[in-house]
C-alpha cells in the first residue's frame, strides 16, 4: 500500500515525486491511500488546490478526507457555524450518495469522512453508512 497526504504536492519536485510513485504502485497493483488532509493556508488559491488534488484523487484506490474537506471539494456551504452552535448533533451529518457522486471513479474502492473521532463515514460503490468513533481517553502519565 502506498499511503499519502496533499502535503507531497505542495513542492514540485515532492508532487512529480508522488506521481511517479503512484504509477509504479498501480502498475505493481498495489492499494493507492489518499488521506487529503488538507493544508488551505499553503496553497495560493482555492482553484490550484483543486487542480493538484485532482491530479492523484483520479488515481487513488481508498480516499480519506474530513467533513470541512468534503464540503469544500462538493462546493457545499461549510457548516462551521452551526457545529459551533450545536457541536454534538453536527456531529452525526451523513451525506446522501448523491452528494458524493461528484467525486467518484472508477478506482475508488473506499471513501470515507470523517469529523473528528466521533463518526466514520463510509461510501463505496455499493454501500454507505457510518461508525461510531470514540475519543481516546487522556493519558496520564505515572512519575515513578
């Protein structure tokens, strides 16, 4: 499995890089995981931030990308307002398949959104749905 981030295609050289690599990937029929995680204060526009993610979404077998994320990849108002408003419903949003569409191709095995550990979304070609996450407890660590 090849595992990466849109922080690889900030750099030039980083995003030829990537791209080489996905090719030698597939052609070795290994899994492409694109998390987007996506860094907007990096990018100098909007439209070149969707261009790059463009370029390797197309290729990627699972895709991981958060609610914020998916609401600005689908041109959906984000909600931010509402969530701080009403955080523990926000939570539970579910996007019907027809919202998702937009991203979809024929690679994609597995999409999910995630909003914090609360919930994971998932969509596939077939199914969708979402699991209850749980936030880790805090650690307190033991001075001996």
């Amino acid at each position: 499995m090849f595992y990466f981030s849109t922080h690889s295609l900030l750099d030039r050289n980083m995003r030829s890089t990537t791209l080489q690599v996905i090719k030698i990937a597939k052609k070795f029929g290994e899994v492409v995981f694109y998390d987007i995680n996506l860094p907007m204060p990096l990018w100098q526009s909007r439209e070149e931030t969707k261009t790059f993610i463009q370029k390797v979404w197309n290729l990627a077998d699972i895709i991981e990308v958060t609610k914020q994320e998916l609401e600005f990849l689908c041109g959906i108002t984000p909600t931010e307002e509402f969530d701080t408003k009403n955080n523990d419903w926000s939570k539970f949003v579910h996007y019907e398949r027809e919202v998702v569409a937009p991203l979809w191709h024929e690679n994609i095995k597995i999409l999910f959104v995630t909003n914090g550990t609360s919930k994971i979304h998932y969509y596939t070609q077939e199914f969708d749905g979402a699991s209850l996450g749980m936030e880790d407890p805090p650690i307190t660590p033991i001075h001996l």
